[in-house]
C-alpha cells in the first residue's frame, strides 16, 4: 500500500535527506542531533515560533533525559536555570510523608518547563546550527512512504502555494492530530488506548510554589497536585468529571479546593495567586504499534501518549529523539540500518514500562476518591506500605524516576 496522493508544485520540487514534520521536544531534538552531523533536514512546524515558544506544557524532566541533551550540546541553559528536586511529597490523611527519592537512587529530577526547552531547542536549531524550519505550514501530506523515494507536501502560508519535499525519510513528530496519523491505517499499525475515566483541571497560578519539592494529595474530594514551575509560577492539578466545564471553576472555588485537597497537619497555607491557565484534561493514554509505517518513523506523542498522571510524556519523547537521531545519521553516513531496524521495539520497551507505572499511579492517586470503600481501603495500604518498607519505597523511586534503564 502506498500514500500517494495528487499534488501540485508551484516550484521545483525540494530535496532533503530527512523531513520531521512537528517542532516539539522530539522534532526539535531529531533536528539537532541531524545538524551536528551535518545531515540536512526540514523541519515543517504548523504553528509560528512565537507560539511554540510560549506554549505551556509540561515540565519534569529525567535525570538521563538531561544527560542526554547535555551530551549532545542542547542543555547548557536547562542546566543554569532549571531546578533540581530529589525528594517528592504525599499527603494524605491529613498528614504530611516526605519521600526523598535522592537518596534511595542517587538520581533526581529536573524541573524546567517545556516551553522554555522548546526556545532553546529552536534557537540551537535554527539560529545557531543553521537548520531550515518553516513556521505555519498548512494541509501537510505524506505520499509513497512504502517506497524508497517518499515526500512531503504541504501549503505555504506565504503565497498559499503547494511545496514538496522529496527524502529518504520522514520523522513524524506531529503529536495526536497531526499529518503523520493520518496514515494509521488499521492494516499498518493498532492503536491500543486506555481511558482512566477521570479528568484533571490544570492550572498555572502566578504564585511561587508553596512547597519545595512536588506534593501529591490524595483528599476523597480528588487528588491534587502541586508542581513549582518557576520562582514566581506553579502548576496545580484538580481531579474532575471527565469533560467538566473549566467555567465549573471559578478561581474562589479553586483555591478552596486545593487548600482543602492539600491540607496537612504542619501545612502552611497554600500562596494564591491569579490563575493563568484553566484547562480540564481528561485522562486518557494510547501506543501505536509499530513505530514505524514504511519510511515513516514515529516519535513523541504521534507515537504514544502518556497522561500527565506520571509527567512521562516529555521524557518519552526525547528518547525517542535520541535513539531516532542517532539511528538516521548512521543509516545516512555509515549505511548502518541496525538502529532503524531496531528503532521501534527499543522504543516501545520504555513506552510500556511507563504506561505501567502510570496506571499503578493513578489507582494511588484517584483511589480515595472513587467512592468505594474497598478501593480507598486498599489504596490507604499502598501508601502507608511507601513509608513503611525500603524496598517498597525503592521500587517506587526507581519507577518514578525512569532509572532502571
């Protein structure tokens, strides 16, 4: 099967070894890793820099995540400004468990929003490294990805003309509604998807963090969480109904709740502040298998999605990067197919553990709250047993970090 479809060119068609269709983490990161080794590619992004560059997302990075951009010269402002954090917080039971994460693995974690890895991606792409990017393309499509001459067409914004691209592969880093899932066809890729039933209000407050590290609260009204995003501005999550109306929550009725969700014993307070970002997530995660559809390779959330319940999602992205950026230049400059053929399965290895622990988390999270007593009960248990067993808490330290790679 072939995605060929008509187009026209209003020039001479284009050429380029790689196109990566999406300027997030991955995209970016695929794009950088090419650069260096002086492999030219495309980068089509469907919004302007402006946008990407201010859109806020998440913020956890892992220890090896961070290693790995420093590795490549791509962590030099992440590693000045970010903050690092080796301990998290539970409360519940109106009672307050520190669990320092640090010391149990000597990893920790980094915070640094997405947003701002993204300006310092583009930057070293475009500014510094001299990679072409082109900002608001429209009505991208892929065509003959089975064979060895595939392309990529899209609109241009400027002069609403049609473009194409010929390459030898494209990387499709678009996340869950772009271009590159189009072609998931039923025949050529399963798309297995859980739903947790639950939504999340998120939240960005300007208001410094209240707490120096991260802090979980499991509350029968729901969980909450409250994560430092800088200095000056943190991120809070409510659970809600799946679907629930972010007018539903007025900034009073807000901060009742998360003071009420949060309270502990030895507390303070939480610091308020005007509310920034209201959005309600519904909780949902999928993986599509393969990662590869012909010469179109999958990375970041065109490839799988992690709810935010574990802060997995970025992490995943840039290993795929990695191992995606790694593989093309050796395939383009040693005729190395070894991390090609391989790309996907390394890839899934990862996606499946997280998806894992992202589950067992949720059941931790949202079990207090479901309604049913058994469930709190046994819910209760697990989390007395974190603070009871140092295995207990070594495993779960292990997981929440991704250090067992």
């Amino acid at each position: 099967m072939t995605f060929a479809s008509p187009h026209s060119n209003s020039g001479a068609p284009q050429r380029s070894p790689v196109v990566v269709i999406g300027a997030g983490p991955a995209g970016l990161t695929i794009g950088n890793i090419l650069r260096a080794a002086d492999v030219d590619c495309v980068v089509l992004e469907s919004e302007t820099r402006a946008f990407i560059e201010q859109r806020p997302r998440a913020g956890v990075l892992e220890e090896w995540a961070v290693r790995g951009l420093e590795r490549r010269g791509l962590a030099v402002n992440l590693l000045e400004r970010a903050q690092r954090h080796t301990e998290c917080e539970f409360r519940f039971g109106g009672q307050r468990y520190r669990l320092e994460y640090g010391e149990l693995t000597g990893h920790h974690h980094w915070i640094y929003p997405q947003q701002l890895l993204v300006t310092d991606l583009v930057r070293e792409y475009a500014d510094v490294r001299g990679g072409d990017i082109r900002f608001g393309v429209r009505d991208v499509q892929l065509h003959d990805l089975d064979s060895d001459q595939p392309s990529v067409s899209y609109t241009d914004p400027d002069t609403s003309e049609r473009v194409l691209i010929h390459c030898d592969f494209v990387a499709g880093c678009d996340g869950a509604r772009g271009a590159t899932r189009a072609v998931l066809t039923p025949d050529r890729a399963r798309v297995s998807r859980y739903d947790y039933g639950i939504g999340w209000l998120a939240l960005l407050a300007e208001a410094p963090p209240s707490n120096d590290c991260v802090v979980f609260g499991m509350h029968p009204n729901g969980f909450a969480g409250h994560m430092a995003r800088s200095p000056e501005v943190t991120r809070y999550y409510l659970e809600c109904p799946p679907g629930d109306d972010p007018d539903n929550w007025p900034q009073d009725r807000v901060w009742s709740e998360l003071q009420l969700r949060l309270g502990a014993s030895g507390a303070p307070p939480l610091t308020e502040g005007r509310l920034i970002e209201k959005r309600v997530l519904d909780m949902h995660s999928y993986v599509v298998e393969p990662m590869v559809i012909g010469r179109l390779f999958l990375a970041g959330d065109a490839a799988h999605l992690t709810a935010p319940i574990a802060a997995k999602g970025m992490n995943l992205a840039l290993h795929d990067a990695y191992l995606l950026g790694d593989a093309l230049i050796a395939h383009l400059t040693k005729g190395d197919s070894t991390g090609l053929t391989g790309y996907s399965a390394a890839c899934l290895g990862r996606v499946w553990d997280y998806q894992e622990f992202s589950q067992w988390l949720s059941d931790i999270y949202h079990g207090t709250s479901s309604g049913d007593p058994y469930r709190a009960g046994t819910t209760l248990a697990r989390l007395r047993r974190l603070f009871a067993s140092p295995s207990a808490a070594s495993t779960f330290a292990e997981q929440y970090l991704g250090s067992g790679y």
